[in-house]
C-alpha cells in the first residue's frame, strides 16, 4: 500500500463531522496560501515596480510568507472551529437542528468571507509595513493594492467554496423547515462574488499597471509592460470564464431540478420533493416547491377521503359549488343491502372475524355498485345504502340499479354466502342535499324510497335469491326486465298499501 493509499483509508475511517471539518479547514487555509504565493509570484515577476527587483527583496517577502504560515494555519483552523462547532454539534446528536442553529449554518459563508477578510486586511498592514520600511513608500503603496486585491478574490472563492461544502448539512437541516428569520442573499451577490474573483481583480491590476506608467517618469520598457499586460489579460480571461461557469451552476442545478420535480408533479407523480441547501432565494423556491407539493398531497388524502365518504360525484359537485345546508326533490334510485342474521354473526364469532366478514362484505358491494354508476351514501352497521341519479342524472337509471342488484345477490351467494344478505331495490322522487351545521354535515337522501328499499330488502330474506324490487322499476328497464318476474303484492313492515313487487328469475317462494 502506498502512502497515498494510506493517508486516504485513514482518512476514511474518521467520522463524517470530523471528515467535513478537516476539509472546509483545509481547503480555506489552501485558499489564502495559494493567495499568498499569487501574490509574492504577481509583485516579483508580473507587476513593475519602482524599485529594481533584488535578490535580496525576493528572498525577504519569500521569508515573511513562510513565517506568516503558521499563524495563517492556526487563525484558518481556529475560526472554521468556531464556525463548524454549532454545526457539528447537533450532527453528533443526530437531532433536528433548531431555528437558531439552521440560521447559523446559513450565516457560516457570509462569516467565512468576514474571517477571511479581515486576515488579509492584516496581511495588508503587515506587507506594505515591512517593505515600506525597507524601500520607499511608493512600493509599499503597490505591494498593498496588489494584497488587497487577492484578498479580495480570496475571500471570495472562499464564501463560494463554504457555501458547497455545507450544501449536504444544510439539505439536512432545512428538510423540517425554513427558519422564518432566515436571512436570504441573492442570487446576484453570489455572481458578483464570481465576477470579483474571476474578472475584478485581474482587471484591477491593469489599472494599477496603467497607474504606475503614468507616473513613471523615469519610463517603462515595452517588453516588460507588455508581459504584465498579457498575463493579467490572461488570468481575467480563464479565471473569470471559470469562476462564471460555477456560480451559473450554482444556480441552474437547482433550478434543473425544480424544472424536473414540477415535470413530476404535472405528470401527476406528488411524491416530488427537493433537497433545500440554496441559501439564496433559489433555496427559498426549493422550500416553496416542497411545501406546494406536501400541500398537494394533504388535498389528494383530503379529496380521496371525500370521495370515499360521500363519493366521486357528491364530492366533485361540492368542490364545484360549495357547501350548502339544505336539499331539493330529485328522482333517483335506491339500493339497500343488510346483513340477515347479523347479531348471530356477531355472537358465534371472533370480534376481528366479524370485522373481517363485513369488511369483505362492503367490498362486494362498494364494487358492485361503482361498476353500475352509483355511490355508497353511507354504511349503516351491517347494511349498505347505494344511490343512483343524485346528484348527478344517470341514463338507463332503472336498467343501472336493477342489474347491481342481481349481480350483487349472485356475487354475495357465491363469493361470501356465510354472509347473506337481503337486498331491496326502490327509486322515486327524494330529498337529496347537505343536513346537519356549517361545521359538520352529511350529504343524504331522505324519502319514501329510501324506506321502501329499506323494507323490500327484509322482503328479499324470504326468496332464494334474495333480491327484490320494486316491479315499477321493469318497466322502464329495457331488456335487464327479461331477468327479473313478477311476484304477488306484499305489505312491508310499516307501510299501509301493498308494494308490486319482482324478484330474480332464479329465484322461488320458499316453503
């Protein structure tokens, strides 16, 4: 194994908190020493000076940056300590961070670039000093503008180079939410960054070079103005076209993936959701998308759940209208299913089993009765109470109902036949609407067919099919009519004249 094998798996085994500190660490300290170097490399042998370049000045600035590294290195590791601890704190204790630690996470870039800063305002001071103090104070003056703009760029490429590391702590933080303090850059300052890196500083000292020939008086060779020109030319050129490239990235990234979570979600796919870690406003559109489609997903529960309790066409005429107390007479059809025997079902059997049976029950009939283009208007402990026509027409309505009523009694015989059930069938003119407060109602239909349906299905108890109807319903049943026959008139419970009555041509009086 290799030395770099080595260092990598050693690397490797630390924990991630410790991984990410040393990183951020790193990177930022190798920031301003590659700075440092820019600097001692622009002064030496790119930007002309008042004084004849010497050994001997090489060899003293070459000294000074040495002896600034390990102040440099203490200062870098000690403020990314200070910045990363809270951080690193809540990551340890694998627990939500709260509002005030997601605002500092946030805050980390803008005080890195603030640390950084302020450490090459004292490299400033501290070079223009020392070569001040050894030369003349027009050198001073250059090697000063010449610090400050690479502590310009420096600090910088570190608020840009912060704000990617941290991209997968803040993802985690922000998944439970943006803090409503949050403090938003733009999009624009993260560019003006880049553009302050890549293309201000490099231009910058154009200037200083157009500065000092014009007040050289002792004149300036062609060639050596012309090599500056060309490099820093070059620098502005490469550097300003990368730096560009990643902030233009920095921003279409998230914006591509905001592109395709809406796709998603047009396709009608609401499990879309976004990792938040932009602090700009890009990170507050990843938020507003993800709070758009969990509010997306809360209204799909919310209007499955309607449909389930009130059914397709009452929920959609709601949504449509609103909520209304109160109701109107329409015509429309009713099919009453109960369970005959439920109090010895409930007694010779297991609770869950009992639950079970009328579980599968309902299921029957929920099937049955959406395949014929009616809706469950409520269940009613062991029975089941379908509409059809209300509130929406339904063409062929006695045809509908009359052909879920038999298929429903020969599926219950098959399927479930330790569940029997009567079955009666009735249509007329109904009240249908909303009864009950504002705060909670019930879509119902009220009428004598509601009770005839309800009656007939204990009439239905005593034929082997265990379907009855109203015969009314045959005559405007087209050809399903040639399924059913007509059975003497009965009195149901409860109702004073008799009731013409057709069962299934299966079916026979019993004994």
């Amino acid at each position: 194994m290799t030395l770099r094998d080595e260092i990598r798996r050693r690397y490797m085994a630390q924990p991630l908190v410790r991984r990410t500190h040393v990183v951020s660490s790193v990177a930022l300290v190798t920031i301003n020493l590659a700075g440092a170097l820019i600097v001692f490399g622009l002064i030496a042998f790119v930007i002309p000076l008042p004084v004849e370049i010497q050994n001997s000045w090489l060899t003293a600035n070459l000294l000074l940056i040495l002896a600034l590294t390990i102040p440099t290195l203490i200062y870098g590791f000690a403020c990314m300590l200070l910045l990363n601890r809270p951080v690193l704190r809540w990551v340890r204790a694998r627990r939500a961070p709260t509002d005030a630690e997601k605002l500092w996470l946030l805050a980390i870039p803008r005080w890195t670039l603030v640390y950084h800063a302020i450490g090459w305002l004292l490299a400033v001071g501290i070079f223009a000093g020392f070569n001040g103090a050894r030369y003349t104070t027009d050198v001073a003056l250059i090697i000063a503008q010449v610090v400050a703009l690479a502590g310009v760029s420096a600090s910088a490429l570190a608020y840009l180079v912060s704000e990617r590391l941290l991209r997968g702590f803040a993802s985690v933080a922000l998944r439970t939410g943006v803090p409503e303090r949050m403090r938003v850059q733009t999009v624009v300052t993260r560019t003006m960054f880049a553009w302050g890196l890549g293309t201000a500083a490099p231009v910058a000292g154009l200037v200083l070079v157009g500065n000092r020939l014009l007040t050289d008086d002792t004149g300036a060779e062609v060639r050596p103005v012309a090599r500056t020109i060309v490099i820093l030319a070059a620098i502005a050129f490469f550097v300003g076209g990368v730096m560009i490239v990643l902030a233009a990235r920095a921003t279409s990234d998230p914006v591509r993936q905001l592109r395709l979570a809406l796709a998603q979600v047009e396709r009608g796919d609401l499990g879309a959701t976004l990792p938040v870690y932009d602090a700009t406003e890009i990170g507050l559109l990843q938020s507003g998308f993800n709070e758009m489609a969990e509010g997306l997903r809360e209204r799909e529960r919310m209007r499955d759940l309607f449909d389930r309790h009130v059914g397709g066409d009452v929920a959609r005429a709601a949504l449509r209208g609103g909520v209304q107390l109160g109701g109107e007479a329409r015509y429309g059809g009713i099919l009453f299913a109960d369970v005959i025997g439920s109090t010895a079902l409930a007694t010779e059997r297991e609770p869950a089993d009992v639950v079970a049976l009328l579980n599968r029950f309902f299921e029957i009939v929920i099937d049955v009765v959406h395949a014929h283009g009616g809706w469950i208007n409520k269940f009613e402990g062991d029975a089941a109470l379908a509409v059809w026509g209300i509130p929406l027409p339904v063409d062929d309505l006695e045809a509908h109902i009359l052909a879920a009523a038999r298929e429903l009694g020969a599926r219950l015989q098959e399927e479930l036949p330790e569940v029997p059930a009567g079955i009666g069938v009735a249509a007329g003119e109904m009240v249908a609407g909303n009864v009950g407060v504002a705060e909670r109602y019930e879509y119902t239909v009220i009428g004598d067919p509601v009770t005839e349906a309800s009656r007939l299905s204990e009439v239905a108890k005593k034929f082997p099919g265990r379907v009855v109807a109203n015969a009314v319903l045959l005559d405007a049943a087209g050809d399903e009519a040639t399924h059913w026959e007509h059975k003497n008139a009965v009195r149901a419970r409860g109702r004073q004249a008799e009731t013409a009555i057709a069962v299934t041509r299966a079916s026979e009086d019993l004994p």
